[in-house]
C-alpha cells in the first residue's frame, strides 16, 4: 500500500525538523521554548504524529531561525 500525500509529506516535515534541530544542538525541550510549543508536541512532530497547522510550521520554523 503506498502512503497518502499528506503523509508523505509529514514525514518530510517530521525528518527535516528532527535534522535542523539536531543540528542546532538543540533539544525537543529546547526547540519548544523557542518555539512557543510543548517539548511533547514537538516529538509527536518528529514522529510523524500531528497534521501541523500553518502557524504550527512558522513556530517551528521560527525556532530553528528557518525563514
């Protein structure tokens, strides 16, 4: 069975976000603060877990300093 656009996407958005923080040296908790998210939001996130909002992606991508 070959995996929804959508969910092929999340699992883009989960890999790149889990890659820039880790690259930062940044932890979940970390990047939550940053972020204005819980550290457990974050890690669902990373997971694959969540269909992410708009403002959701421009938090994180706020707290990575991704433009």
């Amino acid at each position: 069975m070959s995996e929804g656009r959508g969910e092929g996407l999340r699992n883009i958005v989960a890999a790149n976000v889990r890659h820039l923080r880790r690259a930062k040296q940044l932890s979940q908790e970390d990047l939550g603060a940053a972020s204005n998210l819980h550290r457990t939001y974050v890690g669902s996130v990373e997971r694959s877990e969540r269909n992410l909002s708009i403002d959701s992606i421009a938090a994180l991508a706020d707290g990575l300093g991704v433009e």
